[in-house]
C-alpha cells in the first residue's frame, strides 16, 4: 500500500533522521521525499510504502506517534488512493 505522510512543526535539528528512522523501523519504504522551511516552520511531504498484509496504516500512524510527540510535530498518514480519487472527480 502507498502511503502520503505530512509532517509539520517549528524546525528544529532532527526531524527529516527521526520521523525516517522510525519509518524504517516500521518496515515502511520511502519512495519520495519534498521538504521545506516557511520562516521558521518545517513542512515535509514523504510517499511511502508497506506491505499491507504485515500491518495497518493505523498501526503505522500510531507506530509514528511517539516520534511527533517528542520531535513535537504533527505527522499525519493518509492512503495515497484517497488522493488519487480526489484528482480522478
């Protein structure tokens, strides 16, 4: 399953390491990458990956979570198909 990631926060060193590390950890595969700073706000968009047989995008949404509460950053997880289907309307 393909997967879009949003991360969000005040940059801070550390962010792009931790939320990939612990991507990897989940077994999840990052096929791209776009980040930026707007001032002093870090926004980051990954495309993933995962075999959906080994586990849920919630599972991996909460796998996530104590990296967002300690980088303090929000990172949200959403199936690449709902906007796929967005743009076939």
């Amino acid at each position: 399953m393909k997967i879009i990631l949003t991360v969000t926060g005040l940059d801070h060193v550390g962010i792009i390491a931790a939320v990939a590390t612990r991507l990897a950890e989940l077994e999840v595969n990052i096929l791209n990458v776009s980040q930026t700073l707007m001032g002093d706000y870090f926004t980051m968009i990954m495309q993933g990956s995962f075999d959906e047989t080994t586990r849920t995008i919630e599972e991996i949404q909460e796998g996530v979570r104590p990296v967002a509460e300690s980088a303090q950053v929000e990172i949200r997880i959403q199936s690449e198909a709902i906007f796929q289907a967005m743009h076939t309307l």
